[in-house]
C-alpha cells in the first residue's frame, strides 16, 4: 500500500518505519527542513532503539522516504497519517494549529481519493474539524473528490516504540464507514498475525479512548506518589507498600512505582487537556485535576529533600545528576523531572554536573540551554569528582549496579538521592552510605 505520514517525529518516524517493514512504501512528511535532511543522510534525530537500522534498511530498500513536499507525498497515497505534535496551548487545551493546518494542505493538495487518519492525539471532536477544513478547500476548488476521516490514536511508548508499534495490544480505530474499517484493517493486518487486536468504534469514542488511557496511567502514578509521601510522613515504606499492594491482580504492579512524577510529552499535556475538554463541555474533573497537582508537586520532593540536607542557601554545594531524560530509553527531555529539580537547584546557588547516556544533546540545545551552573560529563563516575552528592532520575539500566567503592572515593560524602526509590541497590543505609529516597524518611 502506498502511505504518507505527515510529521516526522517521534511517533511519525516510528509509524512510518514500521509501516515500510511490513512492506509498505512510506513517504514521510516534515515541514522541518534540517530533519528531512537528516533523515535523507540517514542520520536519526532521535533516539530509539532498533529505529536507526530499521530506517536504514528500509531506505535502502526503496520502501522508505523522506520528503519536504507535501504535495509530491500525497501524489499516489492511499493514506494519509497525520503525526504532528498536539502541545498545551496557552489555555491548557491542545493546540490543534498543526494537525488543521496539515488539513488544509492536504485539502488544497489532494488529487485522488485518500484516507486521512487522525495519529495525534487530539480532542474529541477533531476528526469532525479535520473533515470540515478538508472539504472547505475541496469545496473552494471545485472538487468532488471523496475522503474519509479515521481516528487511529498511537498507544506506543518511547524507549520501547518499535516493539510497540510491531506487536501493539491494540489498534483503536475510530471511522464512520465500512470501507474505511476494511482499508484499516488491511494496514494492520501485517502486525498481528495470531489474533486480531482491531477495535473498530466510533471517531469520538477513539479520540476519547487515548485520552483515558493517559490518564489512567497518570493516575496510578500520582496515586502511588501521593501514597507514598503518606508513607513518609506515618514511617512506612512506600517500596515495600508497592509491592504489597501490586500484588494483588487487580492492581497489578505495573504504573505504581514511586518517584520523581511523570514527565514526557504525552501525560502531561494530555491530563491537562482532558481536564480542559471535561471543563468546556461543563464538568469539572476533579480527579484528573488531582493528578497534575500531584506530579507538579511531586516533580519538586527531592529537590526539598535536597534542601533538608544541605540548607536553603546551596551556594558552594554541587550536585552530580545521573538520568536527564523523563524516562529511559529515550533522549526526550520534554517536561522531564530532572529540568525541575535542577533549576530549583541552581536557583538557589548549587553547581550541576550532568550525565544521561542519550539525553545530553536535547539539555545542552533546549531544556536546560539557559541554565548557568551547569556542566555535562562523558560518563557516569565522571560526574561524581567533588559533588556533595549524587542525584539519580532517570532509571537507566547502567545505574542499577554501579560501584558503590569508586561512588565513595569520587563524592565528598557518601550521599544519595534516589529519585526513582530504591533504584540503586537496596540496604545502602547499613553500609554506611546516607541514601534518601521519595517514598521514605
Ligand atoms: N511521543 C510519544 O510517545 C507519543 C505517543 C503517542 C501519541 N503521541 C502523539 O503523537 C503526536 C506527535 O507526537 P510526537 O512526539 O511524534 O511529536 P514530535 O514533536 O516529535 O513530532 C511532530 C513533528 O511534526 C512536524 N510538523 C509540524 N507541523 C507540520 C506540518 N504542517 N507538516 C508536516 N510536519 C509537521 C514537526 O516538525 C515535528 O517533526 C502528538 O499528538 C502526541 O501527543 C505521542
């Protein structure tokens, strides 16, 4: 099948790619020259595992391009992706310009019936707007030309997107029409040849089903965070609560880990969203407010736990960060704790040295560009040389085990700060090492 993806990012490069491994020849679209660029030299703007070679295998097998032009993309397209980025608004609803302007092109631009299909996660209601501003410029050009609007949001994680969007627990697909059901169902076919994971519904019930999704996991980790500065405050163990409570079937231990609070560029923009869609359509979802407040606040316990330690005043202190990313597995810094705890910390006088496997590039150029007081190591015990302590927040795998001996020598003191509860090996405190963690005093 020939298909277009429009927008090249994270969730666009992924679909794409996977879309071209089963066979498919795929052109993805981006308005960003530089990236389209990039990925034409076979150079990946992103980090993902397993996305570099499969690109690179696919471009050179002629399934896979890359273009600027929307116009050429959509010449023998079948259908069209749209992927482009949904952020917050400035009224904390998502910012649908991209998704409406991606709309209009292809209404302008379309010379052939197309499936259009909605990846971005957008509000319900969207798919309406998208058909409205697509048949407005057929309509504006004389054109009888057929189309179809489908919503298919993407469920897939960063760190693990490829494996994701292989084997997905299921392809939501919201439509109004047979045809567009059984050309869906052709697209994803391929992905699960065992037993069929489609789940056909209506186009609002698809777009409000991501939304759930996000945030029902939001929830279990605002819940398990505010659990566990309750753990702090009574002199229990949030760990140990964790495992406890994950035990039982119906909760599952999956989503309730305590820590620094979720960060990303999808939970936070989509419980803000969702808040603001129950708000213009005259509820007030208290739930979901809860759960931003609770990450916001919870995004900032172990910087305070910082400041217990050493003062309110850090002037002279430094800090050595293992993990910038908001989740391993990915150099993506948006909305990541670590932003957070660090300018807390500077702000009141600290030095930062830094240390993430992926995400150093993403802090350097934007997320902590502006940060003075801050330096990036080459690995993870160069961070460590004169810091007061070591902060980690992101759970990357090389921090499970490391050498505690070579911490001691290279630290001032032995200090800790565990933002992802006992993530670093457990018992640190007989040892003679002073380790805080959220979920524990
Ligand atoms: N990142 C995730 O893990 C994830 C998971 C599921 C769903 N989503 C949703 O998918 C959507 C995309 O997210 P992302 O993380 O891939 O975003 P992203 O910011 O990584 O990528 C968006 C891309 O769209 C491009 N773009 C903007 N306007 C365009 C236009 N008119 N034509 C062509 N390209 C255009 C941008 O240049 C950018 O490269 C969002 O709605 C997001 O909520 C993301």
């Amino acid at each position: 099948m020939n298909i277009t993806v429009i927008g090249s990012g994270y969730v666009g490069l992924v679909s794409g790619t996977c879309f071209a491994e089963m066979g498919n020849t795929v052109t993805c679209v981006d308005t960003d020259p530089d990236k389209i660029e990039k990925l034409k030299q076979g150079d990946i703007p992103i980090f993902e595992p397993g996305l570099e070679a499969m690109v690179l295998k696919n471009v050179k097998d002629n399934n896979l391009f890359f273009t600027t032009e929307l116009e050429k993309a959509l010449q023998n397209a079948e259908i069209a992706f749209i992927a482009v980025g949904t952020p917050t608004g400035a009224d904390g609803a998502a910012d649908l310009q991209y998704v409406l302007a991606v709309a209009k092109s292809i209404g302008q631009l379309m010379q052939k019936k197309i499936i259009v299909v909605d990846k971005s996660t957008v509000p319900i209601g969207t798919a309406d707007k998208v058909k409205a501003t697509i048949q407005k410029e057929l309509d504006a050009r004389d054109s009888n030309l057929e189309f179809e609007v489908v919503s298919n949001p993407e469920f897939l994680k960063e760190g693990a997107a490829i494996a994701d969007f292989m084997k997905p627990d299921r392809v939501v697909i919201g439509a109004d029409s047979e045809f567009a059901f059984k050309k869906m169902k052709e697209v994803y076919a391929p992905f699960f040849r065992s037993h069929d994971r489609f789940i056909a519904m209506d186009l609002r019930s698809a777009e409000m089903t991501k939304y759930a999704a996000n945030a029902m996991l939001a929830t279990k980790i605002s819940f398990m965070n505010e659990i566990a500065n309750i753990c702090e405050k009574v002199g229990a163990d949030a760990n140990q609560v964790r495992i406890g409570v994950g035990s039982d079937q119906r909760i599952g231990y999956s989503f309730i880990y305590p820590g620094a609070g979720y960060g990303g560029s999808c939970f936070p923009k989509d419980v803000k969203a969702l808040t603001k869609i129950a708000k213009e359509n005259g509820y007030t979802a208290q739930l979901i407010t809860a759960v931003e407040e609770v990450n916001n606040a919870q995004k900032l316990v172990i910087a305070q736990k910082i400041i217990t330690r050493f003062g309110e005043d850090l002037t002279g202190f430094t800090f050595g960060f293992w993990g910038l990313a908001f989740k391993p597995g990915t150099d993506d810094m948006r909305e990541a704790p670590s932003i957070y705890v660090i300018k807390e910390l500077v702000k009141r006088g600290a030095q930062i040295k830094a240390y993430d496997p992926k995400a150093i590039d993403e802090a350097k150029e934007h997320y902590l560009k502006e940060v003075q007081n801050i330096t990036y190591a080459a690995s993870k015990y160069d961070v460590l040389k004169d810091s007061d302590a070591l902060v980690l927040l992101t759970e990357w795998k090389e921090f499970r085990s490391p050498d505690f001996e070579e911490i001691k020598v290279q630290l001032k003191k032995p200090v800790i700060f565990d933002g992802r509860n006992q993530y670093i090996a457990y018992d640190l405190e007989n040892k003679g090492w002073e380790y805080y963690r959220i979920g524990k005093n």
